[in-house]
C-alpha cells in the first residue's frame, strides 16, 4: 500500500504543471519569434519539474516503506 506523498514532491509535479498549462496558454496568444523560443524554454522547465516531482516521490516512497514481515 502506499504510504503518504512527500510535500515537496508534489510541489515540484503540480508546479510542473502549472508552469506548462501557462506556456501553452501564452503560446496561444503570441506569434514572435522570441516569445516562441521562450515558450519552448518554459516547456521544458516545466517538464524537467514534473521528472523531479516524480523522483522526489519516488525516492520518498522508497525511504518511508514500512518493513516487511
């Protein structure tokens, strides 16, 4: 069963997520060639986020794992 999420892993996937809703919404909306290179830009800072969500919760439920009987 799975034991409680850290904290800061959640942080770090949900700020991922906020950070590539908000480059798509802005990418929207622009049409210059800067502005297209800082919505590639922000993409991936979002989605390196969401990879260290993910490992921070992974490394979390691997120390917190209760002993097995």
């Amino acid at each position: 069963m799975l034991g409680r999420p850290s904290r800061p892993g959640v942080a770090l996937l949900l700020g991922g997520v906020l950070v590539l809703f908000v480059s798509v919404i802005a990418q929207l909306a622009v049409t210059d060639g800067l502005a297209e290179t800082l919505w590639v830009a922000a993409s991936i800072g979002g989605a390196l986020l969401i990879v260290a969500g993910i490992a921070v919760l992974v490394r979390h439920q691997r120390t917190t794992r209760p002993p097995e009987d």
